[in-house]
C-alpha cells in the first residue's frame, strides 16, 4: 500500500470527534468575471455529499458547482424571473438525494432543482405571511428533510417541507432572546438544533427545530466569540459550529453550546486571508471548510490537519449548510 492510498483509507475511517481540531489553508479558485469558475461577489456555498461544491454566484445571477478542489463542472441561471432564472441568489444547501435548494433572493422566492440544475419547483413571494418573503438570505435543510429559511427582512426564520408546504416560523425584530436584527445564514445540526447567524445583533442564537429557544453567544468585538455581522452557520457531523465572522475577516468555530474553540483568517488577498468571508459549509470528505470570499471573487477551503483526530465515524453527513 503506497503512502497516498493509506492516508486516503484513514480519512474515511477516522472522523474528528474531540475538541482541538487546527484548520488550515487548503487551497482556493475563482476570480472576478463571468466566466466558467469566475465570480462576481459569490455569496454562499454547500458542499454535495459526493463533495461536490455548489456557489451562488450573485452578481452574475447563477449557481456553479466544482470538484471538491475547484475544477469547474456546470453553472446554470441567469437574470430573470422566468423558472431557472434569478435574481441575486443567496442561500443554498444541499438534500440528501443530491437535490439542490437556492434562495432566489430579490425575486422573494426559493427554487429547487436535480443536481445539475434541472428545474424541479419554487414557492414564495413577496410579503409578510406564510410563506412569503423579504429579501431573504440562508437557507438549510434538516436531517428529515424539511427547508430552514432565514428570512432577513422579516426578521424571522420560516420552515417548510422538502416541497414547500408551510410548516411554521418564529421570531420578530429585535434583540432580545428569539428575536433577530437581519438573520442571514442558518445551519441545523444532525440532531435537529438550528442555529442562527443574527448578523446585525452580532451573535448566533440556537432553537429546537420548532423554535424554541435554547440559548445563545457572540456581542460585538473583535475577541474571540465576538462577531462584526456574522453571516454564515455550518454545522459539521461531530459538532463543530462554524460562523463566518465577516466584519473580522475570519471564521470562529465552537462547541454546539458556544465555547469556543478557535479560529482561522484575517483581513488581506493572501492565501487564507479574507475580504468579507460571507458563506461558509463543511464537508467531512476531507474535513474541509468552504468560504465564499466574496468581496475577492472567489472559494477557498481550510482542512483539519488531524492534529485532534480520534477513531469514529461520519454519522450522518449535513449537506448544509444554508
């Protein structure tokens, strides 16, 4: 057995479940235009579990997915209101069965598609109801299932099944606990705790999947655990929560209860450094930790160099993160 071919077999048996783990740069693709693999302010990503990575591309009203190191595979989308088309898309995630949900952001809807962009339905329009929208940002599927929708404007969270049928929503305009000041990105871990990046209250709260609230972190600063509009949650299968910290150029990770546990970037176009890190999305293939660099055109990807690693499995595997 080579070298290469051993590291492989131990990736896919060992899952990182103790506390610790040291993300590193791994590598990055993309650059400003309208190109294949080309960006214009890319603004949320979700990892496939075949490791595929989905991008909105916002500025060029698009979705394009990529190999699990950036080679360009197909893009669908372009400017419009018409089914396929957007306007501005937002938040995306992936469903088990490899069916891709895109939050359609500035035309008030969510569209959903097969894997290579095939159109398979939408909901939603404007307003302030059920199953209406303001501007709305993340989006996360949950282990059953169900589409978890942070809508901005409204300053609340709605959910919906697989197919759009209203299933409830919490949350009103404000800063105290379960209310949210524009919540833009949401991610529900594999047992059905949904966080909430609550980016202009700088924090992230956690509800059950009804929305009950459990508890919450983050203030304003630039300390660890404080935030400067946090914009993106991904929860990772062993526990991990990742916040895309935009104002600071970084991403913080922490224990589903909100200690934290480190962090990774800084401001600058260098390798590992950001200018306004906007989505983020975990994969377990590899470890990685995706960022839509948004304000540098481009993806780059972090991976835990094991230095925490302990025998385990994947359980179940979150194509997120929303």
């Amino acid at each position: 057995m080579t070298k290469e071919s051993f590291l492989t077999v131990t990736a896919f048996f060992l899952a990182p479940v103790c506390a610790g783990g040291v993300y590193v740069y791994g590598g990055m693709w993309g650059q400003q235009g309208s190109g294949n693999g080309d960006f214009l302010y890319p603004r949320f990503c979700a990892v496939a579990p075949s490791g595929v990575v989905y991008v909105t591309d916002y500025g060029n009203h698009r979705v394009q997915y990529f190999t699990a190191d950036g080679s360009f595979l197909g893009k669908w989308g372009n400017y419009g209101q018409g089914d396929g088309q957007f306007n501005c898309p937002r938040g995306i995630d992936i469903a088990a069965g490899g069916d891709v949900y895109v939050m359609d952001s500035d035309n008030y809807r969510l569209q959903y598609f097969t894997a290579a962009g095939g159109f398979l339905g939408k909901w939603g329009s404007y307003g302030t109801g059920d199953g209406e929208f303001s501007r709305a940002r993340g989006l996360d599927l949950a282990p059953n299932g169900n589409v978890y929708v942070a809508d901005t404007d409204n300053a609340r969270i709605q959910y919906f099944t697989a197919t759009g049928s209203f299933l409830g929503k919490w949350g009103t305009l404000g800063s105290g606990d379960g209310q949210f000041n524009m919540p833009t990105g949401v991610a529900v871990a594999p047992d059905g705790v949904v966080y909430v990046a609550d980016s202009a209250n700088h924090r992230v709260q956690y509800f059950t999947a009804a929305g009950v609230f459990l508890g919450k972190w983050g203030s304003l600063g630039g300390g660890d655990g404080q935030f400067i509009t946090c914009t993106d949650a991904a929860v990772a299968p062993f526990g991990y929560v990742f916040i895309s910290d935009l104002g600071n150029s970084r991403i913080q990770y922490f224990t589903p209860a909100g200690s934290f546990l480190g962090k990774f970037g800084s401001y600058g176009s260098g390798q590992g450094q950001f200018d306004y890190p906007y989505g983020v999305d975990y994969s377990p293939l590899g470890y990685r930790v995706y960022i839509a660099d948004m304000h540098l055109y481009r993806v780059q990807y972090f991976c835990d160099d094991h230095s925490a690693v302990t025998p385990g499995s994947f359980g179940k595997v979150k194509a997120v993160f929303r």
